[in-house]
C-alpha cells in the first residue's frame, strides 16, 4: 500500500489555497515536492506559504535517495534529519552497500555521528538523551571504520567531531 501525503500552496494574490495529494517518494525529496502549478483561482504563480507532510526515512526512500546525487531530502542539515536513533539499521544498511554514492556515505557518517551527538550528555545537561541509542551508533562507526577511513569528512561539523571522534577513537583530521 503506497502512503499519500498532502501538499498545500496559499496564493499571494487571493489567498486561496490548493491542496493535493502525492507519492511517499514525491513528498520524500525537495526536487519532487516542487508545485509551480499556478493558482486554481486566479491563475497567479506568486505563494505566500506553502508546505507538505514529509515521509518518515524509510528503506524505499533510501534506496532512491542514496544512488542519486540529485535527490535531496532537504537541502540543508540532511544530516540532522536522518541522524534520529531509530534509523540506525537503515543507516548502516545503506553507508555499507556498493549502490550508495560517496557523497550520500559521508552524510549517511555524519547522520550517525549526529546520533551520538545527540545523545551525550552535555554540559547544560539538559536534553533528553538514549544511551543504547549513543552505543549503537559508537559500535556502527566503530565497526565502519574502513568506510569512514575512506571518505572526505569535512562535511561533518567540527562541533560533532569534538564530542564523538574521541569516542571512537578518531582524530580530527586536519586540513594542512
Ligand atoms: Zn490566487
């Protein structure tokens, strides 16, 4: 059974809005969910807002995301929405098959970086945080590390690398 998500625009010019459904792997990347469809009302192009309900990470959405260096499931910070615990499996599914391009396997490390980063204890001490989650995602990059090894990881932010690189054994590379 495909999952329909919804999709809306509100015209600029009158204020109606349109509404549609599309596919999991439409509403899934931010090339797909483009609507330039103009105004069922007034036929203007310009929106004042806009928005869709997005699929959770899923292997489908994966599978499409990770041979395809064109799809992005955001444009910004795709690290930190794929990098949530439960998608650990999916995450090293993916870092590990062949079909996955080096681009998608260094935001695949980061994502899972993010997850230990996100579950540590900080200073402040205050965010809710999953030690299994934290240990999983330590033996992944732990038992990846060939992989890691591999790959360009300036993508990851310095701020992630201080807290989790230690934790695994990893100096920060440096760019001499
Ligand atoms: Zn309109």
């Amino acid at each position: 059974m495909k999952e329909e998500h919804s999709q809306y625009k509100t015209c600029k010019a009158c204020g109606h809005t349109d509404e549609r459904a599309i596919s999991e792997l439409d509403a899934a990347f931010e090339e797909r969910r483009i609507w330039s469809d103009p105004c069922s009302k007034c036929g203007s192009k310009d929106i004042s807002s806009s928005g869709s309900s997005m699929p959770s990470v899923n292997r489908a959405v994966l599978e499409e995301w990770s041979r395809n260096d064109e799809l992005m499931i955001l444009s910004q910070d795709e690290d930190l929405i794929l990098g949530e615990g439960e998608n650990l499996p999916l995450l090293e599914e993916f870092l590990r098959k062949e079909t996955t391009l080096p681009s998608k396997k260094v935001t695949l490390l980061s994502a899972i970086c993010v997850v230990v980063y996100d579950n540590t204890p900080d200073e402040d001490d205050d965010k809710e945080i999953n030690d299994e989650f934290a240990r999983n995602a330590i033996d992944v990059l732990v038992r990846n590390e060939s992989i890691f090894a591999e790959l360009d990881d300036t993508y990851i932010c310095d701020y992630i690398k201080d807290v989790v690189y230690p934790k695994i054994g990893k100096s920060k590379k440096t760019n001499t």
